[in-house]
C-alpha cells in the first residue's frame, strides 16, 4: 500500500520556532520622522511579550506549553504524497503537500492566532482588534480567543464579507464579532466611505479601522493583533516547515521545490523559512511564493518604504508594496489581496534566495478543481494559486525528464468558498491583470519617502 500521509506523533510536535531574524539583516522600521522606531512606540498596538519577539534576534523561541495544548487539537499536520495529481499531470516529480487545512477554521493562520491570544492574554489584555481578507485570519483568532476567554473584533473587507457570509458564521460561533469594512464606526472608515461609498474595500483600510479600534480604548485593555506581514507571526508559522523537515526525514527525502502562496507572507514563510535556513548554508533548493497577477506585490511592485494600511497608522515598513493606497480587484482569493508583502519574505526577494512567481485567477481554479478531482479535497482559493504553481513545476520537471520533489503549503480547504467554485464553473471568472499605468500610480506616493537599504546577510 502506498504511504499517502507522512504523520508525525503528538510528542513530535516542535517546541521552538525559527527566527530568521538572526540569520538576515533587515532595515528598521521607521516613524513619522523618517527615524527608526524604538519597541516602545509599538507598546499601544501590542503588548510588550509580542513585541520582544518582534526584535528578537534569537535564533529559536521556545513555544510555552499552554500554547502547545491548544496546537495539539490538530497538531502535527500531516505532509500528503499527491499520487493521483502526479498521474493526472504524468509528471516524474514527487508531489507533497503541508496539509494546513486540518485546523478546526481549516487554514494554517491559527498557528499564530493561538499564541497571540495567548501572549495577550498573560499580558492583561481583554479584547483584541483586527482586520480580515477573505475570513481566514478572523475565525482563526476567534477560536484562539474563545480557547483563552478574550473578546474579538473583526474588521473584514466588504468585497469578502459580502462575498463569503458564512465566515461571519464561523467567527459568531468561536464569539468573534465581525462588521464590514470600511464601516461607520472608526474615523478611518468614515473618511474612506465618504471619498468612494461602493469601495470594496482593502486589508489597508481594515488595518486602519482595527488599529484604529485598540488604541482609541482608554482602559488600556484591547490590543491589535496581525494575520501576516509582521516578524512576529512569520515566526509562529515556522513550525510549518519545522514539522515538514522532521517528515522528510522520516522518508529519507528531501525538497528541490519548495511552493506557498503570499498574500503578506505568512503562509510562505512558514513552510520557507526554515527551508531558506538550509539554502543559506549550501541546499540547492528552489523557493517560490506565489502571487496572482491581479495583486502582483512581489513580481512588479517596487521595494520601497511603506505604511502597512491605508491611513498611515502603521510605521513605514522596507518591503516590495503596490502603495498603501492601493484597491484590488475583487478576486476570490481575498487573503491575497494586500498592497504589501512582509518585511522578511521582501528581503529574501532582494538577496535572491526566494523567486517570487504570479498566475492567473482561472489557472489557479483549473488546479484546485484538478486536485479536487484527484486528491478529493476541495481548495481555498488562495491555496490554489500554489497548485497552480506547482502544475507549472511539475510539468516543467516532466519536459526535463527530471524526478524532482516538490513540497507546497495547502494553506486551507474551500469549503466556505464554494461560491467562486459556482461561479468559475459558470464561466463568470475572468483573469484580471494590473495595466503598468495603475503601478506607475501607486509609485507616485513613494517619492518623498526614505528609500531602503539594498542590503546582503551573505
């Protein structure tokens, strides 16, 4: 019988995360002033546990026990061979998968939903704020905040909230409350729906409007809290490729290919980094983050400071950014819609270890309805844009007769999601590319900004 599920033992489950912090050399982020930041001045955003890890340069943090208890639900992810999509494609390449979509919100975001709530939690903090695209983030940390008894507010972007009302469900059942976004109830969004009323709106605006939320409480109890982009939650999303190495070894095999989408990061880092830890010190491994053509952050944007959300809340971050101003289009795959990409992944980009690649929403939908059919699990659509991806890979190994293995993250199933399913059956999708000129545009807002550093860790 052929192993399709490489699944490690309770007692397997990593107890540090990787921080790769202390292998890279980053720019600082910086304030109002053009100077960089000191971790106080994050202290009304975050609490200050968090923000230690957000500087740490420690190469492994140790994950506390209570965190490990709430992981240990659906915790070590099975690492899936793809024998039925390897012989649809007919493909010499070995094809595995990080199964993320085993957590009970069905994605991988809850790896770093559960300790934020934790780390707030023992700091005092009874509410946490935050944005979500397409309702991935939002449910995962309203279950993590219904695991630690803290209060949650979700800001989601009206195209997704709209578009996938079933996501408000799942939040409201974990006690999560969840309005659209931009709303009445921040200055940020006021301000927005004044200037364009039918916006769809953005993760930009959403992370105005719940940072916006948190500081504004004068009791000093509600924090804001991330879904992606930070070091802090790359960090907690390593355990991804921790547990991954530790299969591989089981099976004596190791990646050439290493694939995850990227909205801001979070999901590719967190299968990557710990590969790009080995590419540092000598792997031959190729690492792609994958982005659609319709929000082509990493494969067009420049990399240049910028605000992390639409109202200039945030510091100005060093990453590859559309403008902080930037509207998608309304795609499906709402968790990769953002104008930014993390700091991190964006400095992997400029020294060259990581190759970012874009695809089109409706090749993206061909494969997730292949593995659908093949593999029987249905995809988020973000999830799809890796597949996709992969199908490139694979039939690229095929042309070169080549038995590479390939490893990609499938950051969640779409089983809320069946709707743009419906809709690409029915031929209502289309693909969506950016014209130069709306790039050109968003490069306008970056021209009395700080330019970064083109710095090298090697």
């Amino acid at each position: 019988m052929k192993l399709r599920n490489i699944i490690l033992s309770a007692d397997d489950i990593p107890r540090q995360w990787y921080n790769i912090l202390a292998d890279i050399k980053m720019n600082p982020p910086l304030g109002p002033d053009g100077n960089p930041i000191s971790p106080d001045a994050l202290a009304p955003v975050f609490p200050m546990n968090l923000i230690e890890q957000e500087v740490s340069d420690k190469r492994w943090i140790d994950i506390p026990e209570p965190v490990l208890d709430v992981l240990q639900i659906w915790r070590p992810a099975p690492l899936v061979r793809a024998y039925s999509f390897e012989k649809a494609l007919d493909t010499p390449a070995k094809i595995y998968v990080k199964n993320e979509g085993v957590s009970p919100p069905g994605s991988h975001k809850p790896n770093t939903a559960v300790p934020q709530a934790y780390y707030n939690k023992e700091f005092g903090i009874q509410n946490i704020s935050t944005e979500t695209g397409a309702g991935q983030w939002g449910s995962a940390l309203s279950f993590a905040c219904s695991q630690f008894g803290l209060n949650c507010k979700v800001f989601m972007v009206r195209v997704s909230f709209d578009q996938k009302p079933y996501r408000k469900a799942m939040m409201q059942a974990w006690g999560g409350e969840c309005v659209a976004s931009p709303s009445m109830e921040t200055k940020a969004g006021r301000d927005i729906l004044e200037k364009m009323p039918d916006t769809p709106g953005s993760l930009g605006i959403a992370i105005s409007e719940a940072i916006e939320a948190a500081v504004s409480d004068t009791s000093g109890k509600t924090r804001y809290s991330l879904g992606s982009v930070l070091n802090h939650v790359m960090l907690h999303q390593t355990i991804i490729g921790l547990e991954a190495k530790k299969q591989f070894n089981m099976i004596n095999e190791y990646p050439d290919v290493i694939i995850g989408c990227a909205g801001g990061g979070s999901n590719f880092a967190g299968l990557a980094f710990p590969f790009v830890l080995d590419k540092m010190n000598g792997k031959d491994i190729a690492i792609y983050p994958v982005e659609p053509k319709a929000c082509p952050t990493m494969t067009r944007a420049p990399f240049v400071y910028d605000h992390g959300d639409t109202a200039r809340y945030t510091p100005l971050l060093p990453m590859h950014s559309l403008g902080h101003n930037f509207i998608p289009p309304p795609i499906h795959a709402g968790g990769l819609r953002y104008h930014g990409m993390a700091p991190t992944v964006s400095q992997l980009i400029v020294e060259g270890l990581i190759t970012p690649r874009s695809v089109s929403q409706l090749d993206s939908y061909r494969a997730g309805v292949l593995w659908a059919r093949t593999e029987g699990v249905i995809p988020a659509p973000e999830t799809t844009n890796a597949l996709a991806c992969v199908v490139e890979e694979a039939l690229k190994a095929k042309e070169e007769g080549k038995e590479k293995v390939i490893v990609a993250t499938f950051s969640g199933h779409g089983l809320l999601d069946l709707a743009a399913y419906d809709k690409f059956f029915s031929g209502e999708l289309t693909d969506v590319s950016l014209p130069d000129e709306t790039i050109e545009e968003g490069k306008n807002i970056f021209k009395d900004y700080p330019k970064p550093q083109r710095l090298q860790s090697r």
